[in-house]
C-alpha cells in the first residue's frame, strides 16, 4: 500500500478549533480556496496591533527560522496566516522537487507553540486549477545573477505563486527571511512595481548555535557535511569582522571571506558583496549598507546564506 502523503492526509484525531479560541491547540488546517475563503471571512478580534493581517509563506518541514518569522508576525498582526506549498515553479529541471522534506503533521505543532491561526496548505491542483500558468511575474535582471545563474527562473517562479498567495490570503503585511536575501529583493521590487497593497517586513536568520543558518535543506546533510557547512558563515564572520578594520573597504571584505573559503571542501557556487536594493557587486569604494552572500554545494546540497553589513562610519544616530 502507497504509504499515506503526510500533506494530503492530516491525522484524524487532529482537532479544529477555530483560529481565535483560547487553548487552540493547532491552526486551523485549510486545504482549499473555498475553505481559505470561508476562514478569512471571519474577521479575527482587533487587538490594536499594527496590522489586521499578517502572512508567512513557507514549503513547510518547519524549524526555529520559520517560527521566527510567525512570532514576528504575531507581534504585527491580529491574525497570523502561515501558508505551506512547495512550489514546483521554483524548482529546476534536476533540482530536489521530488525529495523535499514534507511534515505537514509536524509544522501544525511547531505553527501551534507559536500562536499562527490559520495555515493554508494547498495541493498543486489547488494552486494551479487551470494547469501551469501561462502568464507568469518575473524578477527580470534581478532574477539572472546570484541565485539566477545556477537556478534560472528560480525567482520567477518564487514570485508568481507569492503574488498568487498574496491574492487568496491577502495580507495587510507578509514577513519573509533575510536567509533568503535576493528573495526578499525581489519580493520587494515587485510589490514596488505591480503595486501590490501589502507591507513587506524582512526578519533576522536564525542560526543554529554554531552559526549553521537554519534550513529545511540542513536534514539533507550528513554529520560529515554539516561540518564542512560550517565554513559559510565562517566566511560570512570573517567578512564582517573586516568591516571593524579602519579603512575596510569593499575588496578587503570579500577578500577575507574569500581567506575562509579557499580550500574548503565545498562548492562554491558565489560570494558576492552586493548591493541591498539591486543584488548588484558594490565598487571597492562603496559606503553604507551591503549584503555578504554565499552560496555552496555541500555534497549534492545546495546552501546559501548571507550577512547584511555597513561600510564606512556610521551616522550618529545610527549607532
Ligand atoms: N534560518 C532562517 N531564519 C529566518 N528565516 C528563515 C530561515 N530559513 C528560512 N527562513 C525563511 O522562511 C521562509 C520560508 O522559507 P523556506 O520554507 O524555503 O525554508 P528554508 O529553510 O529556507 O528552506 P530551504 O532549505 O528550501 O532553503 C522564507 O522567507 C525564508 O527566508
Ligand atoms: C516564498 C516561498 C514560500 C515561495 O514559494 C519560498 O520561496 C520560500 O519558502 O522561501
Ligand atoms: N527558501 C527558498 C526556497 C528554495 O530554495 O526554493
């Protein structure tokens, strides 16, 4: 017997409450437009939050970088909306589509510790009635460097269905992760250029306590490769330690990272020191805000990670 899809099958015993009652013990599970829309009908009880409602978009297997994200979210909003969808259009020919950690079960749990109301899980069929899109967003230049050159149409794929979600959820504010730099570029960039009427907040990465980013992907790596990880943030450590350096500039930045890299036992897909707005190499001159960015093969798994910097002095009052 085909052993049961943890994303289509919810546990029976599994008990529904509705998102704002007290002792909730999970999110309300929705699995369909029809249910989204009948779940988003009821208001939730102002709070006098910023916000009325917040969105977090995931692909699910859920750790402490995701609950981060809720938790900010909960602190903006009155009512906290998490989707889970593992976007085919986002994935590459040859890439892990296929063997993306699911655990639909598990992240209810982790998504009720943290007080989310409502998840949205769709199946593709949900996501996509009418077949793959025809008419599709792209993230144009912004899309072919970085992440871009080795996963081409990545981000656009990444922001047709976040502009998808945004319609079926509709967000006062959406909370992304700054693990996922260039994302949340272009995320920004589009709600900018197509007017989309929501906020976008980016939240800090989480790491784990030897400076690992946290990423679903993680679970792919043996203990052998997940010391050899280790090496991208030390990269990105030595890259911001050399901005403390009087007369840092750009080049001595990606020099140091670069120090850590060489000779580790990945695949250094990029560093760059970008630009926040552009995801562009900044000149060995520039001053002001920056992004560290590393990207590596760790045995057949990919990781990124990245570290927002300053270059220069700091205004007063920005100390
Ligand atoms: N360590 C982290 N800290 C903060 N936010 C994170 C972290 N990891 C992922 N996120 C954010 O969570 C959201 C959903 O990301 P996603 O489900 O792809 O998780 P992921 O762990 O990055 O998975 P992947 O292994 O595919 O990179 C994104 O906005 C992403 O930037
Ligand atoms: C934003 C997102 C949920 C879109 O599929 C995905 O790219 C992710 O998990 O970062
Ligand atoms: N967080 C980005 C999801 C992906 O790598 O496809």
């Amino acid at each position: 017997m085909t052993p049961p899809d943890p994303l289509v099958a919810p546990r029976a015993s599994r008990v529904v409450r509705g998102p704002n009652e007290p002792g909730n013990p999970r999110p309300v599970l929705v699995r369909t437009r029809a249910e989204l829309a009948a779940a988003l009908a009821a208001r939730p009880v102002a709070t006098g939050k910023t916000y009325g409602r917040a969105v977090v978009m995931t692909m699910g297997a859920l750790h402490q970088g995701h609950l981060s994200l809720v938790r900010r979210a909960r602190e903006l909003a009155d009512q906290v909306v998490v989707t889970i969808f593992v976007n085919p259009l986002q994935f590459g020919v040859g890439e892990d589509l296929g063997r993306y950690p699911r655990d639909l079960e598990g992240d209810l749990d982790l998504l009720a510790s943290v007080g989310a109301d409502l998840v949205f899980a769709p199946t593709p069929d949900v996501m996509f009635p009418d077949g793959d899109p025809v008419v599709r967003v792209t993230a144009g230049p912004l899309g072919e460097i970085l992440e871009g050159v080795t996963r081409p149409g990545h981000l656009d794929g990444v922001l047709t269905v976040v502009l998808k979600l945004m319609h079926l959820t509709r967000p006062d504010v959406s909370v992304f992760g700054q693990k996922d730099a260039q994302q949340v570029m272009a995320v920004e960039r589009m709600v900018c250029d197509l007017d989309v009427p929501v906020k976008i907040v980016a939240a800090p990465t989480v790491r784990d306590t030897d400076g690992l980013a946290l990423s679903s992907r993680n679970a792919f790596l043996s203990p052998a490769e997940r010391a050899r990880a280790l090496v991208l943030s030390r990269a990105l450590g030595a890259g911001e330690r050399a901005t403390n350096a009087s007369a840092a500039d750009a080049d001595a930045v990606r020099a140091a990272a670069r120090g850590e890299l060489d000779g580790a036992d990945v695949e250094l897909d990029y560093l760059a020191l970008v630009d926040p707005r552009t995801a562009l190499e900044v000149p060995a001159g520039h001053q002001g805000a920056a992004v560290l960015a590393v990207a590596a093969r760790v045995g057949v798994t990919r990781l990124i990670d990245n570290v927002p910097l300053w270059l220069g002095e700091h205004e007063e009052n920005d100390a």
